[in-house]
C-alpha cells in the first residue's frame, strides 16, 4: 500500500491510497474460509461447499468490505503520523471508471484542512468586566420578602392590597379551568387591582389577561396553560374568590436566622443584610463572568482572521446530511454553522498555546463542588466528605455528565486565562441597571 498527499493550497489536499492484491488477499481468503466452514448450500454438505462457489456468492462483498476497513484504518494512521489538522473527515473523489473486479485499487480523498492563526489575548480593545453590587434597596426588599415567605397566614374576611386572594379562573372558550393564588401587589394592572381590593369569598370578578402581572411570564401557571398560548393572551377570564389571606412577617429573630443559615451563623439583623448582600453578589459574579466570556468569545471572532476551506465544509455537510441536502440549502447550512466552527478552533488554539488541561483529580473536586452546592439547596448545608465523594464517583461513571462537567470546567479555566490577560475595563452597577444595559 502507497499513501500521498498533494496539497493543493493551504487549506485543501488530496491523499491518494494505492491499494495492491497483496495488501487485502490474505483476509479475504481467510473470510471466505471462514464463510465456507459455516455456509448452509442444498446439495452439499456443510463444509465441503466449493471455493469457488463460495467466491462467487461472497467474495464481491467480502472484498468491499475488506478493502474500506483497510482504506479506513490506513487513512486515520496516516492522519495522525503525518499530524494533519483536518476539518470534518475525508472525502471521496468520485471515479467513473472505477472497477471491483480488477486487483489494485486507487483511491482518492479531499482534505479541508485547520487553518494556521495566532490569537492576541491581550486585546486592542479593552471589555467591560461587570461588577454587580447589592445596593440598599435590594437587600431590603429580600429581607421582607423572606419575612412574608416564612410568616405566617391570617385568614381575611374582605381582600386588601396586601393580600394573597386564592381561587379558580375560567374561561369556557379557551378551555381555562384553574384554581391559583393571586398576590395583590404583583398585580400590574390597576382596574384589576381596584377589581379585588374589598371583594370577598364567593365574588367572582372579570379580569383582564393581558397586562395582568408584573411578572408576564407567571400568568401561564396562573391560568393553567402552557407558555407559548399565554403568551399575547389577551381574553376575559371569571375569577371566582374561595379565600383571602393576609402574610403577617415572620421576626427576623435567631430562630429564623438558624432555619435559613444554620446554627448561629447569623446572630442580627445587620448580620442577615451582610449576608443577604454577600450571597447575592455571588449570585450576580456568575452572571457578570457568564456575559464576560461571551462579549470575549464574540470578540475573538470578529477580530481572528483566518479563512476557511469553505468549498469542502460545503461538501461535507452535503454528505454527512441525514437526508440529502442540495448545493444551496448545503451552503445555507455552513453560513449557519461557520461561526460556532471559527470559534471551536480559537478556543482550540488558545487551549493548545497555553497548554491548559484537565486532570481527573481536579475534575473530581469540580464535581464535588457542583454537588455540594445542589445539595445546600434542598437544606443539605454540610454533606460528609464521603457521600461527595461517592456521588461524585457515580457521577463521573457517566461519560455524558464527564462530558459536560469537563466543558463547564474548561469554561471556568479560560475565563481564569482571559481575567489574567485580556484587556479589561471594570464597570460597577446594581443589578437593575445591570439587566437594563445588558438586555435592555
């Protein structure tokens, strides 16, 4: 067997496999020895069926098949010998004149290969590093929502705007038949509100869907539906009252503090601010680092340069296609596919260039954490080192949840990698204003 490579430009080759009688012989004859010992034919007996008869009704077949492992197994040696970066997998060159029934066989294959690229860490244009903060308002307005969380129900006999009013909403023609809680100052809309405001059980009031709540997104529960039909619902729905509470705030005294943080970890009410404050900038610190590594990943991609062999990725996602795919909707896929591609290789490039790795200790530890924090949020605030470590080990026996731990991990690694060397600028900013700026 002879391999060779003609390049023809920097991103596309052509290897030529040149196969002999030589190189396959041996194990096609041995299969159809094989075929022979086992093969079932009227008028012979088992094992004694001729050769050529065997050769007649297998050998093509067998042949074939020997000859692709044998293209197979020598092309991704070569590949890796030869250390050439491809994109995709090889493909075909079709021949007209191809022949089955000769000796040697000539094959070729189109290359696309990885272009050649540096990365500038260090960016010409410095990136906005968000730094959230607690501000005064938030801490509080969490504070008196975990009173009225943990407070306790007093039953009302006429509804207020402070109120919590449960019953069921209908609606015949769109099929709403479903019993929820209404709490009075999430209510966006005012004449549904003044609606409410002095009703008791056994009312029923019209309301309006649309512009109902502050929180859009909750009205799909409210009414029982799925999100896509509450979406724009605009409708009147019957609200029939079967019961009115007020929330009356639990004391932020040390019983609380101990449900909700454990034994005195906090002692006051300046204690449970700070740490209110604390955990919630932890919060915000995921969601600064998570628009962080976007804004970066976008600006590696506009400001890498390098080309694509764009022709052969066509072609190969034309043949790799569940269905077939014409020379257009093939294109229209690659257009939609490049930028991921572009960014897979200088997220590849940088990895290489500053040798960054996972170890499967480090990958352990990584599971651990990410455990430990599922578990504070069930009650679970200090799980033995065993159990972690027995999860974890069962975690990590699933190559589906290695997989996606080894990304969240790396994610984590290159984040560490770009906060040391991209250029940053920090911006502090509630988390209002946060939300505001960055999904407007």
């Amino acid at each position: 067997m002879n391999i060779t490579k003609e390049q023809i430009d920097d991103l596309n080759a052509v290897v030529k496999v040149a196969i002999t009688k030589n190189d396959y012989q041996d194990k096609v004859e041995s299969i159809l020895k094989d075929h022979r010992k086992q093969a079932n034919i009227p008028g012979f007996r088992k094992g004694q069926v001729p050769m050529g008869l065997i050769k007649k009704q297998y050998g093509k077949a067998v042949l074939v098949d020997e000859v692709n492992k044998l293209i197979q197994e020598s092309l991704n040696k070569y590949l890796t010998e030869e250390k050439l970066d491809v994109l995709g997998n090889p493909l075909p060159k079709q021949q007209e004149s191809f022949d089955w029934n000769q000796d040697d066989f000539n094959f070729e294959f189109e290359l696309g290969l990885a272009p050649n690229f540096e990365v500038a860490l260090k960016t010409k244009k410095a990136i906005t590093s968000y730094k959230i903060v607690a501000d005064d308002k938030m801490v509080n307005e969490q504070v008196e929502r975990i009173a009225k969380q943990y407070g306790k129900l007093v039953n009302k006999e006429e509804a207020s705007k402070k109120d919590e009013v449960t019953g069921t909403f209908s609606n015949e023609e769109e099929a709403i038949n479903n019993k929820a809680t209404l709490e009075l100052d999430k209510i966006k809309a005012k004449k549904a509100t003044d609606a409410l405001v002095g009703k008791k059980v056994g009312d029923v009031v019209v309301l309006k869907t649309k512009g109902l709540l502050k929180e859009e997104h909750l009205l799909a529960s409210t009414l029982g539906l799925d999100a896509d039909k509450a979406k724009d619902l605009d409708i009147e729905v019957s609200f029939t009252i079967e019961e009115i509470n007020e929330r009356e705030p639990a004391a932020l005294d040390q019983e609380l503090f101990d449900k909700l943080f454990g034994k005195d970890e906090v002692t006051s009410e300046k204690e449970l601010k700070a740490k209110i404050k604390e955990d919630s900038e932890k919060q915000f610190e995921q969601q600064a680092d998570q628009k962080l590594l976007n804004d970066i990943t976008e600006y590696f991609i506009d400001n890498t340069k390098f080309e694509l062999p764009s022709n052969f990725l066509t072609k190969w996602i034309q043949s790799t296609g569940e269905k077939p795919l014409t020379d257009e909707e093939a294109n229209e896929e690659f257009q939609k596919s490049e930028k991921g591609l572009r960014y897979q290789l200088i997220e590849g490039k940088i990895i290489k260039d500053n040798d960054i790795q996972i170890q499967f200790d480090e990958l352990k530890e990584f599971a651990k954490g990410f455990i430990k924090s599922q578990m504070a949020q069930f009650g679970q605030l200090n799980p033995q080192e065993e159990e972690l470590d027995n999860i974890a080990t069962r975690v990590l026996s699933n190559q589906d949840e290695v997989k996606r731990l080894s990304e969240q991990l790396m994610s984590q690694k290159l984040l560490s990698l770009y906060k040391e060397k991209v250029n940053l600028k920090t911006k502090e900013m509630t988390y209002e204003n946060f939300v505001k700026e960055v999904y407007g």
